[in-house]
C-alpha cells in the first residue's frame, strides 16, 4: 500500500477531484496548508512598492492506494494540476505500513 501525498494549487482542486473520481480512487483527505518551494515565495507589488509574500496557500491531497493504482493515480493527478508555471506543486510517494477500517476491525488492503 502506498499514501500518494499531492501539494496542488488551490485552483487546480477541481481539477484533480474529477479526475480522482474517473479512477475508481478509494478516499482522499484535503488540507489547506501554506508552503513554498525552491522559489521560497514571490514578490508581489502592491501601491508602487515590493513586499515578499513567503509562504503561498496551497491544498495537500493525501490518498492511500495499493500498489498498483499508485503509479496511475500519481500520473493522473500530476497531469490535472500541471500549469506549467512554477508553484505548480509536487508529489511525495509513501509506504503504508498498515490500514485498519475502524468500524469493522478488518485490517490490510481490504480496509483502504
Ligand atoms: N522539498 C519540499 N518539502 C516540503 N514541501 C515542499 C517541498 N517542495 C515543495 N513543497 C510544497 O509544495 C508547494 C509547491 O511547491 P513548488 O513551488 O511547486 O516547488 P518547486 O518550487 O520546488 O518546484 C510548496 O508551497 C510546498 O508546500
Ligand atoms: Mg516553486
């Protein structure tokens, strides 16, 4: 079992969503976070004067697959939220050590 971790741009939300649900995906947790990458930010202008902004909003998109859906769900979500532009966002591949549905008990890929 794998967590494919997303960090999209708030925008592309929509987006990755439809394309999730056309890919029989099994749950997904969102989180509103504020990050920034190798860029550390921008700078924005605001009445003729410059302020760095440092710490952009951004969604987090946490989904726990098994193996073999992890590669495809990745791809697709990689290409729903791509702009092109920097501050397109990134996605961090995780092992999953166990699941356990709480309600049932059961545990393993059955409970994902
Ligand atoms: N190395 C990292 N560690 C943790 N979070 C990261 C990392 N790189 C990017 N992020 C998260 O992804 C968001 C978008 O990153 P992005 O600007 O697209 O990355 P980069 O500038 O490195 O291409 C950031 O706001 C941050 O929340
Ligand atoms: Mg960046």
């Amino acid at each position: 079992m794998k967590k494919i971790e997303a960090v999209i741009r708030v925008e592309k939300l929509d987006a990755v969503k439809a394309v999730l649900d056309t890919l029989d995906c099994p749950g997904l947790m969102l989180t509103r976070i504020e990050g920034h990458g190798k860029q550390k930010g921008l700078v924005q202008q605001f009445r003729g004067r410059e302020y760095k902004v440092d710490l952009l909003p951004k969604y987090k998109l946490e989904v726990i697959v098994v193996d073999a859906m992890a590669k495809p769900i990745a791809e697709a979500i990689m290409e729903a939220a791509r702009t092109g532009a920097v501050g397109d966002g990134k996605i961090f591949i995780y092992p999953v050590e166990e699941v356990c549905r709480i309600r049932t008990g059961e545990c393993g890929e059955g409970a994902i």
